[in-house]
C-alpha cells in the first residue's frame, strides 16, 4: 500500500475545510485517470489527498466512511449507497473486461470446489455468486491468486486487473470468462467499478468533481508521456505492453461518461443480486444526478 496522505479523518467534520480525502487502486487505468487530478493539472477541480490502495482495502474503507469519494467495486457500492452516491466518471465497465476464473488442469465442474477470489466485496465474487453459487470461495488479496492457484493450494482462481493478460505465465488455462457470461445472460455492458463520493459533500462539491475526473482523463489522453512514470511507479506488472493493455481495456467512452446504458448495466447487476439474496434492498438513489 502506497499513501500519500492520511486519509482516516472523521466523517462528521466539515467536509469543505480540507481537501478532500480520493482513494483508487495503483493499477495502471486508475492512475491513469487520476494522474492530472492527483498532480493539480486540472485548474477548476477541488484539492484532493489521494489515498492509494487495492480496491478491497479501498471497499472496505467505504464500509467504514473514512474517504470523502473513492473508487470502489459495484458489489461494495450497492452496500455504501446510503452514505455514499456514485458519479458517471471514473468507473470501468464494458465489454470483454470481466473477471476469469483460472486453473492447472481443465475442471468439468467448479462444484464444491475451492475458488480464490480477489475480496468479499468484489464486483467479481458477486459475479461468481450468481453465476456458480455451490463454489467454495477462498478470499485473498488479487495479487496472490495466480501463485496461490499454481502451488495447488486452491483448484482454480479467480482473476481481476492486469492478471488476465499474464496467467498463462504461471501455467494457469482459462476456465470461465465470467464477463462473458454476463454479457450473454443480460445483453449488457459489465459494470465492474465505480467513484462513488459521501453524501454529505452536497450537490455541488460532487458535480464538480466529477467534472473533474473527466478532465483528468482528457488531460492523460492529451499527455500520455508524462502519465507514465506514475503510473509506472505502482504498477505491480511492469512490462509497458501489460501496463498500456491493462489501460486500453478498462478505459473507455464509460470511463468518461457512463450515460444511459452504462446506468441500466449497474441497476441490472443490483436487481439480479437483490433478487439472488446477496444484496440489501436499498431505497436511495444510487448516482448523484437520479
């Protein structure tokens, strides 16, 4: 974990004194979006005290209410949305960006077999919940899957963030694309992760940042060669070709901008886990524009 400033501040003092508290993951798409933001390239957007993390630690710190706005999985969002409202910048969502589920050998079958997954509140082990429910999940940080499912301490794995582009590299086959499976039983977009921001801030302090977010990422798009060293500096797979993948797949038009279709994806991935059980019914409007 990498932080640049302490970010565990009450949640009931004035939210508009200090800068406010950002968390997102060092994974090359999050740092690519934030890297004007969090380096005051963008002139019209509030300060921020960025808050550097794996997006579970990052999930579970929302259950908590320390960060004022922070980059979380859907499945954490959906059970924060009281506290917190999500913004349409910011997230990965799309097509072809889901999760996979790895292994040593083919499986027929993933019955009562044990699956490490990427956290409990991962959009990822939502998804492995609707799509197989008789699996055993074994929770560990995503970094340690693929070594974990090598050794032969789990029978298969399953994989987020920049892991999909190097399991081959630890011998590893794929089994199951959980996104595509999603993408079949519901015609949409996978909504993976969002910025979800405290409530309290108020109606004009979110609007602006995200606003903000959209300039940040306009800003790396227009200068890519200085983005890179930062994003350089936290990426846990070094290779430039992984690191511009890992970018070119989860930064996208919804990146920008989620807009109607991006909105019916997530309140799809809520119903379904409503309706499955693993989700609260939760009556709050779950973006700050609804």
């Amino acid at each position: 974990m990498a932080v640049i400033d302490n970010a565990h501040r009450s949640r009931n003092r004035p939210v508009h004194a200090l800068a406010l508290s950002l968390g997102y993951s060092p994974c090359p798409n999050d740092c690519f979006i934030f890297y004007a933001l969090a380096h005051r390239r963008v002139a019209t957007a509030p300060t921020v005290k960025v808050h550097l993390d794996d997006v579970e630690a990052l999930n579970q710190l929302a259950l908590q209410g320390v960060l004022d706005a922070s980059k979380l999985s859907y499945h954490a969002a959906f059970l924060v949305s009281e506290e917190y409202v999500m913004l349409r910048s910011g997230g990965a969502l799309g097509q072809g960006v889901g999760p996979l589920i790895v292994s040593r050998v083919p499986l027929r079958s993933l019955a009562g077999r044990r699956i490490a997954v990427p956290g409990r509140l991962t959009t990822a082990n939502l998804l492995l919940q609707l799509s197989q429910p008789d699996t055993v999940p074994i929770t560990m940080r995503y970094d340690q899957i693929m070594p974990a499912v090598a050794a032969g301490q789990v029978e298969a794995g399953l994989i987020i963030h920049e892991s999909r582009f190097t399991y081959p590299h630890y011998g590893l086959i794929k089994h199951q694309d959980l996104g595509a499976w999603w993408e079949a039983e519901t015609g949409l977009p996978l909504p993976l992760g969002g910025i979800m921001a405290r409530r309290s801030l108020g109606r004009a302090v979110i609007e602006r940042l995200d606003e903000a977010i959209r300039a940040s990422l306009s800003y790396g798009y227009a200068h890519r060669a200085e983005a890179q060293p930062y994003i350089a500096a936290h990426a846990q797979e070094l290779a430039a070709t992984v690191m511009q993948q890992h970018i070119d797949l989860y930064v996208n038009d919804y990146t920008r901008d989620l807009g109607q279709t991006g909105k019916e994806a997530v309140t799809t991935l809520r119903r379904l886990g409503q309706a499955r059980g693993l989700l609260p019914h939760n009556s709050a409007p779950l973006f700050w524009d609804d």
